[in-house]
C-alpha cells in the first residue's frame, strides 16, 4: 500500500487521514476536500471578545469504545489541557426538558422521577420500564425507532420522549428512522436478552475493545457526561489538520472537488477540475450521495444504494441575549414534531459551557435547531429560505418557550444542508449490501464516514480507523 486518496476534509476523512498516518505501510496520504475549509459540520466561530459559538456539534460524549477512541486521538494531539469536561452531577446533565402543550416539563433524571407521574407523562415511567420485561420479542430483522418503542414501552413513550429524542439526535422522523441502525444498542438488547432492561443490565453483546488512555481514565473517574474544547470543537479538525502538515505523509487539498473516479492498473484515477490523481486505495468520507456522482457506470448497483441513502437539512441559529435571561436551567429543550413540526429544540449553550461566553459582563448564549425531516414541509425549499425568516422564527420561539421578551444583542445564522444521513428501515442491508459488492469487484474502496455507521461526531471518527484497520490489518 503506497498512496491511499481520501474523499472528503470532513471529520470523519480527517481522522481515517490520521489513523493511515500512524501506519508505516501507507507512505503517502492525500485529502481532497471541496469547499475552503477543513472540518466539515464542525465548525465553531470565535469572536475577537473571546465569545464562541457552534454552528455544529457541541458537546461529545466520552462514553463507550467509540468515546474512549475520541479521547485516546485528543490525548495523542496534545488537546487535553484545553478540554471542558461537563460531569453528569452538573445542572447541565440533569436537567433536560420537554416543550408539550405549550410549557417546559423537566424529565426525571433520578430513580425518584422515574417513580411518580411526571407530566407530560400519564403514568410513572418505571411502569412501563417494569414491564418491559415481559413484551415479547420482535420477529423482524429491523423495525422503526417508534414502533420499536411503541411496541417495548407504549406508544406515549414512543410519542413525546422518543420522538423528541430522534429530532435532537438525527433531525429526523422516528416513524422511518431504523432502531437497529440508529440506536444498535436497543435492538441487540432485545435480540440477545429478549429485553431492554435485562441487556442494559447484563450487556448486550460484544464492543471493541479501546484500552482508556489518560484522559479517557480521568473521564471516567471524574464522570463525565460529555466535553467540549476552550476554542470549541472545531480545534479537534484544526489539530488534526497540523498533525497532518507535519507527518510530511500527507497532502491536503482545499477547494479540490472530485469530478470522477475511474478504476486503473494499479487502483484509480482520481479526477479533478485541474488535474488527475493516481492512488493505490479510496477512502471515501464522502455523503453517500456525493459519492454515487463520482462512480464510474460499472459501479452502478453501487451508485443506486448510494443514492437512497438520504439527508436532512437542519437550520441552527445561534443566539446571544444580554443579562441572565433563562428561566430554568439545565442543557436546553426539545420539542416533538406533534408540538411543532418546524421547531427541533434549544440548546441552553452557557449552562454546559459557560467558558464560551464573552468573558466581561454576563451573557447567555441559545442554539436553535429547525427543520430536519420536516423542513421542506415547514420552511420550502432549503435554496428559497431567507436568513431573516429563520432569524424571526428561531427569536418567536425563544419567546413563546422561554418567556424571553428581549431581542438577541447578536445572532449568526447557519443553513446546513444535507448535514445528517437518515438511517431508513433496511438501513443495515443496503451498506452490507454496497460493501459486499465492493469485495466481490475487488475494488480498493473503503466506505467511511457519517452515512454508514453512526452520525456522531465519535461514531465517525470510529469508522475512519475502522476502515484503516480493515485496509492494512491489526491494530491503528
């Protein structure tokens, strides 16, 4: 293995960029990346008053394997003096709310709020948890989030939190959205315990193993919920970035969209707009469908499955209002789409993360996500959608959710389109199916990246030290 190209500067070509660095048999590495900057949806803005804001992921998670892996990569790039740890005994980690029927209902985050009836439930939730025990297993080999839930834990459930939760999560719908590709734990829970409980509480089947590094351990002995960085996520890709430049493996490539990839003698023909590039082996980080305009017309089964992989466009407005102006606190607020279909939730950014705020004079900063799976429907067309209108709606919202009357004193607001991957129904088979295909043709092609095996900033970065390990062998 001599030059590997990778398709895509995002986070996730990034660290699959990272991972074939550490490699002594790769000898050289080359990004492509389209647009002008490196890092994809991670993305923050520092302000010259020291203020920051993400226009993307925010908080990330140091549980599990994949977590322990993100922390090992911060530890290796010399990030840990600029971590932010948010442990789960802070308010940002216990208090999380719902908006339903108009008003702001926190959600039990103890044993004690499992066992009353807290509004908007009917009935204590440790009830349906009981007897969950009991519910039958599913036949099928794959099932929607909702009718999974519906089915385990009863449709009120399925219908306010879970709803909620797979519009914080993936801005999508949980009546298409996979529970076995979305949220794996649950369905092999149930799969190998016959129950959500009992996997929860025996384990649910095998994880890769991830020794913790030093900060994977002080995570874990300090209990932490999730973490961010001091110039926000986005110094993650900046890192990597640097590390890159100076491993003298590598060359990175912006404003360099791949037109077409053809197969050759000795692997592929990678062409631009400027030139052709020739490389032993494909990464590609590439959204699914970006890459199925690249394939050559052999690669046409391929290219079909590639294309029913689909994505959802999320607005994020960011917001900062002058004084303390939140009238609960806690990590923010979701909405189910019977509340209001356009309207996904609000992060309570300086409660987790009080660090961003501009540091002379009090300040809180709000995230508003809008859109995802229902923003065509609410909002138009993504190319007709004015910034002012998004402005206006996220403003109205902050008002008639958190009594809050003042205007922001700054706002930034960011159209992402396309930005998260919807794991359908069937979602397992398609990329089986793809890679299969891909073995069988003997095409030196690895899919990586958020449209196959998580849309977490921690699953992503996994998967491109998956696809390394699977190319060269052993461990990264």
């Amino acid at each position: 293995m001599k030059s590997v190209a990778v398709l895509g500067g995002g986070i996730g070509g990034l660290a699959a960029s990272y991972y074939l660095c550490k490699n002594p048999q790769v000898t050289k590495v080359i990004v492509l990346e389209s647009s002008s900057r490196f890092g994809g949806w991670l993305w923050s803005t520092r302000r010259s008053d020291g203020a920051v804001f993400e226009h993307g992921p925010r908080g990330i998670r140091p549980a599990g394997a994949v977590g322990r892996n993100t922390l090992n990569m911060v530890d290796d790039l010399g990030l840990g003096e600029e971590i932010l740890p948010v442990s789960y005994s802070h308010v940002a980690s216990k208090n999380r709310f719902l908006y339903v029927n108009r008003q702001l209902h926190r959600m039990p985050s103890d044993i004690s709020g499992l066992l009353r009836t807290v509004p908007p439930f009917s009935r204590p939730l440790l009830f349906s948890v009981a007897t969950e025990i009991l519910v039958k297993k599913g036949k099928e080999d794959d099932e929607s989030i909702h009718s999974f839930v519906s089915r385990r834990l009863g449709k009120e459930l399925a219908d306010i939190a879970v709803d909620s939760m797979c519009r914080g999560v993936f801005a999508g719908d949980c009546r298409k959205l996979s529970v076995r590709s979305c949220f794996p734990l649950f369905f092999n829970a149930e799969q190998r315990r016959g129950s959500l409980t009992l996997g929860f509480l025996l384990g649910s089947g095998p994880t890769p193993v991830i020794s913790p590094g030093p900060l994977a351990q002080r995570s874990m002995k300090e209990s932490w919920a999730q973490w961010s960085l001091k110039r926000g996520v986005e110094s993650l890709p900046e890192s990597i970035t640097e590390y890159l430049q100076q491993s003298g493996k590598v060359e990175l490539h912006k404003e360099a969209a791949v037109k077409q990839i053809h197969p050759s003698a000795s692997g592929w023909k990678v062409h631009l707009e400027d030139g052709v590039i020739s490389a032993d082996h494909i990464i590609s980080a590439l959204p699914a469908t970006a890459l199925s305009s690249v394939l050559p017309p052999s690669c046409q089964p391929l290219i079909q499955q590639l294309q029913d992989i689909s994505a959802v466009t999320v607005a994020v407005v960011n917001l900062e209002y002058d004084g303390s102006i939140l009238p609960v606190t806690g990590f923010g607020h979701l909405v189910p789409s019977s509340e209001d279909k356009g309207l996904l939730g609000v992060v309570y950014d300086s409660v987790p993360f009080p660090q961003h705020n501009r540091p002379n004079g009090q300040t809180t900063r709000l995230t508003v996500m809008m859109g995802g799976a229902w923003f065509q429907e609410v909002f138009g067309a993504p190319e007709s959608v004015t910034t002012e209108g998004l402005l206006a709606r996220a403003c109205e919202a902050v008002c008639s959710h958190l009594g809050v009357t003042a205007a922001p004193c700054w706002s930034q607001v960011a159209l992402h389109q396309d930005c998260i991957p919807q794991y359908y129904q069937g979602h397992f088979r398609r990329v089986e199916s793809m890679r299969s295909f891909i073995k069988k043709k003997n095409l030196s092609l690895s899919l990586s990246g958020c449209s196959f095996d998580g849309v977490s900033v921690n699953d992503v970065i996994f998967s491109g030290r998956t696809a390394v390990e699977e190319l060269l062998g052993g461990g990264v």
